[in-house]
C-alpha cells in the first residue's frame, strides 16, 4: 500500500516560487509515475504535471512555462516547483501516483497542502 | 485541449434512490473517463476508470457507461456515505477533470 506525504510553505506572496514536496511510502518508487494536481478553493481539480522515477516529465501545457517537477530516488519523493505566483494559484495541492500501464487515473493521493498567495 | 462538462452541478437525492451523473467531453476520447468521489477537506477517491471499470475495494452500487463523448456515473441504492462530490477526468490527452457534481440530501 503506497502512502504519500506532503509538506511545504502554506503562504506566498506574488511573484514568489511555490515549493511543495511529497515523500512516498510502502510500493516501489519505480512503479509509478508521480504527479501534482491542485484545486482552487470551492472549485475543480487542475493536472499540473507528472514525473518518474527516471526524471522523465509531462506537464500542463497551461503551466509548463512555470512548473518544474523533480524527483529524488535516494529519498523516495518528488518536488514541485512553481514559479512567478499569483492569487490565482492560491490551492489546496495534491500529490498523486498513477501506475505505468492504467493512463492518467490517480489511486493513491496525499493529504493536500492549501498555498495561499496574498500579499 | 479537452475540456470536460459534467451536469448536473447540484443533485439532491435520498437514501435508497438511483441517481445518474452525466459528463461529455468536447472531443472523443474512446473510454479514457475516470471518476472520482471528494469529501470536504480530503483528497479525491478513485471510483470509475476506463469508463465502466470498478476500482478495487469499490461497493458495485456505482456504475460508469459510455464512451466517445458522453458518459455517465451511476449510483443504485444511495447510502448515507454517498453524498459526496463527483468528478469526471479524462485522461486521453493529458488530463483534465470536470467541474464537478455535489450530491445533498434531499
């Protein structure tokens, strides 16, 4: 059983980098791909992008300018990076794992870090 | 990109009833649908994936249909920890999620 957690600064302001890191549990690193999504209070859910246990990534073509995703084997986690913020990237985000051969469907999730970006 | 539609945004409903979530996709997208269940404050739970398939370890009271660009959730015989929020996703191309459907208590 994959268990994720999750930890990073809960407030920014503008034009600041977020940076988030979710550290995995139990399974095997290497079986999954690892990704973040993120939801806006009262609002859906939003892919930003994914990564594998070989650095190799696929990100949000709406935030690929701003997101990079990494990932450390040696410690078993994976971090988000996500650059120039503004209000509009206040969320709750998730970290999320999906194995190789299901598509894009996410099984296990973190328990959400809630960013707010204010000034 | 893909954007995904689910109707309605608010369904309210009893225990016992049958109750249908529908989601259509602005380009086919075969059977590449899964959905989701969300709780306040926790993280979404996997539900539904390849459009009918049952993740493991969930009850078969929800059932999922379609295929192309339209699709439905649905649930026979609501129990009192099924109201909840629902999410469609498609993961075709990417990954998007639509906006979600909160189901109340009538």
């Amino acid at each position: 059983q994959v268990q994720l957690q999750q930890w990073g600064a809960g407030l920014l302001k503008p034009s600041e980098t977020l940076s988030l890191t979710c550290a995995v549990y139990g399974g095997s690193f290497s079986a999954y791909y690892w990704s973040w999504i993120r939801q806006p209070p009262g609002k859906g859910l939003e892919w930003i992008g994914e990564i594998d246990h070989s650095g190799i990534t696929n990100y949000n073509p709406s935030l690929k300018s701003r997101v990079t995703i990494s990932v450390d084997t040696s410690k078993n986690q994976f971090s988000l990076k996500l650059r120039s913020v503004t209000a509009a990237d206040t969320a709750v985000y998730y970290c999320a794992s999906r194995s190789p051969g299901t598509g894009r469907v996410f099984t296990y999730w973190g328990q959400g870090t809630l960013v707010t970006v204010s000034s | 990109d893909i954007q995904m539609t689910q109707s309605p945004s608010t369904l309210s409903a009893s225990v016992g009833d049958r109750v249908t979530i529908t989601c259509r996709a602005s380009q086919s997208i075969s059977t590449w649908l899964a959905w989701y269940q969300q709780k306040p404050g926790k993280a979404p739970n996997l539900l539904i994936y390849k459009a009918s398939s049952l993740e493991s370890g969930v009850p078969s009271r929800f059932s999922g249909s379609g295929s192309g660009t339209e699709f439905t959730l649905t649930i026979s015989g609501l129990q009192p920890d099924d109201f909840a929020t629902y999410y469609c996703q498609q993961y075709k191309s990417y990954s998007s999620f639509g906006q979600g459907t909160k189901l109340e208590i009538k």
